[in-house]
C-alpha cells in the first residue's frame, strides 16, 4: 500500500535539461527547487516525465543548434506518453519567443529569461488543460527567483556556483545577453551571504562566483557594493567554503582594491578568468569594448606583480567584420607576449539583433577558422610551459572524482575552474583519500592539457 503514493506522486513527475553556461545551470535549479517545493518529484528518466523541460542557451549559433535539437528529442519523448507536456524555458525562448510556437508545435508552453519563477504556475496550468501556447516572456528582469534555495547539481564536498547578478549593460557589438537577460542587476550582499551559507550547510568546499560580468557587481545597487567587499564579507562570514573563485573579469573594471583583497585574502583562488576578446584597438573599438590593449596589459602585469602564481585565463575571438591581417597579426604578437595561462579561441558567430550582425567586411570562414588554429597552435606550446612551471610545486587540490579507468583520482587545484581548464589526475599514497577531500598534492607532471601528481603527507614534509 506504501507504493500507491509514490506512485501518484511519479504521475506530476518533470525532467529537467540544462543547456548553456554555469549560469543557465543555476537557472535550472531554482527551477528544479521550485517544482519539488510544490510536490513535483524529478526523474533523471525523460521517458517516465510527465513535465519535460529544457533551459535553453541562444548565446551563439551554435547553441541555438544544440537548443533546436534538444527540443526535437524531448518531443520524442512526449510522443510516447499522452499526458507528457514540454516546455521550453531560456534564452531561446525569449530570443525567438514569436516563433517558437510556429516552428515547434509540440511545445505546450514557454517561459522567458524574467520569468523562471513562474514555473510551478505553468506546470499547475498544464495540468488543469489549459492552453498556453498564446503566451509571450516579457522583459528580461526578475531576478527573485534567485533566492530560491536550491540544491546544486555537483556532489556535496566539491563546487557550487553561486550566481551574484544577471544581465549586463556592457552592450558589446558582438553579444546577444543585453537583449536576452536585459542590463546588469545585481543581487543585495545579504542574498548572496545567505545563499553562500545554505550551500557551504550542504556541504559544498568550494563556491565559484558567476555573473556575466563579475568585476561591475554593484554598480547598480544602492551604496554601490563591491566585488572585493562582497569577497570580503563572504570569506568573514560563511564558515566552511574553503576557496572562493569569481569568473568573467573585464579588464577596465578590474580595481586595485580587487587585486589588493585577491592578493591578501587566502580564500580567495589564484585565478582570473578575462576574456579580451581581442587585442588590436581598432577592433577592440569596432566589438564596442572599453578596453585598449594598453589597458588590458597594464591589469595583467599588476595582476601578476600582486598575485604570485596568479593564473590567467582568456577568451579571444577572429574573424571579427573587419579585422584585417594586420589586426590578426596584433592578436597574435600580444597573446605570444602576455602568454596566458589558459586561452580559448573561437570564431566569430554573427548573431540577430546585435550590431555586429549587420557590419561589413565579413571575414571568409575559412581565414577566420585558420586564424583560430594560428593562435592555438602558438597556445599550446605556451601552456605547456605554464604548467610545467609548476612540476615539484605542491598544492592543495580538491579532489572530485577518478578518471575513467578508476585507477587515479581527478582533481582542480586554485589554478582550474571547472569544466574549462587542465585536470590534475592524482595518485593516491594513502588509502584514506576520497572524493570530497582537499589533498595536498605535488605536481609531478604536465602537458598543456593536463597534470599529474602525487598525494603528500603533509607530516612528511
């Protein structure tokens, strides 16, 4: 007879897909915490939800691609159980909110960028039978859904993000997330510490501060709050978080006092993640950056004259409308001079409704696609140089799983963020290590991808 509830309750069950960036992913589990506060169980098995629902990104063609497509199975699923019903939530859905119900009929109901809360009133209104398909999101704006508390999907004893704005009035050429989360809203210091302490109550060792532009967190609030306070408070409040690490620093807003509390405070990682973009002031201009070159070069070496062993991570784009082989050339030359730690490369992506969308001068796919290969080939032997600075050095490394053989642990130091950069596979001296730990570990190894290293028993040294 114990089964009969379950059962009833496994018939409003949903199904949850999160697509995109880390901060689409806190997205979903506000939606995932709000749907099981309302007595929706989550099932990791499409093919039993009664709810499917996918959190889409639409930040580059790309994503749209693995958007559409992700659509296209869960209506697969949905065709294999009457009562199913699919709703798409996101960027997609606020980008392309007037044709969505055209091009995807077994869509039952969409929500925007503003509107994640809503989610369990949807739900509700689907079940009762009502017809949703003549709704449109609104304004990106609503961030209160943010206070939501959540359940991370990371196992406990390893990382959470913690999301501490949305939107951004930055209004780069090239980028979409003005029009699809709307300007920068960031959340009130309290919010935050309040939420960095539920996560560090599960148990979670490392929290990874996410907005799209970290480095302006405040300027719209009231006392203009600070990213270096905001990692001051943070630190002196929340007991158990044994590192902080922020993602996504602009160059012009990186302040000496964040370089100053990076630089004293030990629970703050090592690490700036800054994406450039570019590095000839002709295009910097034409993407609407604020930086120069000069600027961005100046942060870096007073980054590294502050922070020893601060390692630097960047993003950097060809075949921007117009960049000539002369402004390659500058990017090139400047990522050999700088040589950061970590960089990734991608090819332009002309998106609707920015203006880079309609520049002249596109570049030919195939220069640009080579330009990208240019500068990785010249990255690859600069990374492995970084990382082979650092064999005998030894480290504290969280330890979050075991490679696929099951025979070394895998791990991320100050130096990784997740996902993005190099793994630190380890070889476990003891019998005591286990996945949630922080290990001290010595570096023994490294490629440009990838390190190896021992355990050390911190007694014997």
């Amino acid at each position: 007879m114990t089964a009969l509830p379950s059962l009833k309750r496994m018939e409003h069950s949903f199904y949850l897909l999160s697509l995109g960036c880390p901060k689409n992913e806190v997205d979903s589990e506000c939606m995932s915490a709000l749907l099981k506060d309302a007595g929706h169980p989550f099932t990791p098995d499409a093919d039993k939800a009664r709810y499917l629902i996918v959190n889409t990104c639409a930040f580059i063609e790309s994503a749209v691609e693995e958007a559409i497509a992700s659509i296209l199975d869960l209506a697969d699923f949905k065709a294999r159980r009457e009562d199913a019903r699919l709703i798409v939530t996101g960027c997609l859905s606020q980008r392309y909110k007037d044709k969505i119900f055209d091009e995807f009929p077994e869509v039952d109901a969409i929500l925007g960028t503003g509107e994640y809360q809503a989610i369990t009133e949807v739900v509700s209104r689907l079940a009762r039978g009502e017809d949703l398909r003549g709704h449109k999101p609104g304004a990106a704006g609503n961030i209160a859904y943010l206070d939501q508390p959540r359940t991370p999907s990371s196992p406990p004893g390893t990382y959470a993000y913690l999301k501490i704005a949305e939107g951004c009035s930055n209004a780069c050429a090239y980028c979409a997330i003005p029009r699809l989360r709307g300007p920068l809203r960031s959340r009130e210091p309290d919010a935050i510490i309040r939420e960095a302490r539920q996560l560090a109550g599960q148990g979670f060792k490392e929290l990874i501060l996410v907005a799209q532009d970290t480095t302006r967190y405040g300027q719209d609030l009231d006392g203009q709050p600070s990213l270096a306070l905001l990692l001051r408070r943070l630190t002196d409040e929340v007991p158990g978080i044994e590192l902080f690490r922020s993602l996504y620093f602009y160059a012009d807003a990186i302040t000496d006092e964040l370089i100053g509390e990076m630089a004293e405070n030990p629970k703050i990682a090592r690490y700036v993640d800054l994406p450039i973009q570019h590095a000839s002031d002709r295009v910097l201009a034409r993407m609407r950056r604020h930086e120069t070159s000069a600027v961005i070069e100046e942060r870096i070496e007073k980054i590294r004259e502050k922070i020893p062993g601060v390692i630097i991570r960047t993003t950097v784009m060809t075949g921007f409308p117009g960049e000539s082989e002369e402004d390659f050339q500058e990017l090139l030359a400047f990522i050999k001079r700088v040589r950061f730690d970590r960089l990734g490369c991608f090819v332009f992506s002309p998106e609707e409704g920015t203006p880079a969308f309609g520049m002249p001068d596109r570049i030919p796919e195939k220069t640009a696609s080579k330009r990208r290969d240019l500068i990785m080939q010249a990255q690859q032997s600069i990374a492995r140089e970084s990382n082979r600075r650092r064999i005998g050095e030894v480290t504290s490394v969280l330890i979050e799983g075991t490679e696929e053989r099951g025979i070394l642990f895998q791990g991320r130091s100050y130096g990784e963020a997740p996902e993005i950069d190099p793994a630190i596979f380890i070889a476990a001296t003891s019998p005591d290590v286990r996945i949630g730990d922080r290990q001290q570990v010595r570096i023994i190894d490294a490629g440009p991808y990838e390190m190896t290293g021992v355990t050390v028993d911190e007694h014997c040294e």
